[in-house]
C-alpha cells in the first residue's frame, strides 16, 4: 500500500482495488469468497484495513 494510504482505516472498494493493484471486480470475488471483509456504512461498503493486510498475510485474520 502507498505511503498516503497509511493512515487510512478504511477503503472503497475503488481504493481497495487500487491499493491491492487489481480491478473491482477482483475486490467483490474477494468479499463473495469471504476473503475479505466489508463493513457497511449507510449506503458506502468500505474494506478495513486490516481485511487488506490479512489477505497479504501481513497481520493474522482479523475477520
């Protein structure tokens, strides 16, 4: 992930998907399969961050 991207908690899948290098369509097969995790938000679904480095297997699964 980008060094601007550091702080972030949570992402579009937009940015989910420019962050992992890989289209949206990608980003909803992850969260159809359960490898990533959504949050909703009122209409908005954002990706925590740690649903991201988990699929990376930077932390363990917090999902």
């Amino acid at each position: 992930m980008s060094a601007a991207n550091d702080n972030k908690l949570a992402f579009s899948v937009k940015e989910a998907g420019e962050a992992l290098g890989v289209g949206r369509s990608t980003i909803f097969e992850l969260l159809a399969d359960g490898r990533l995790t959504r949050v909703k938000i009122g209409a908005k679904t954002v990706i925590p961050r740690s649903s991201l480095l988990a699929l990376l297997g930077e932390t363990p699964d917090a999902a």
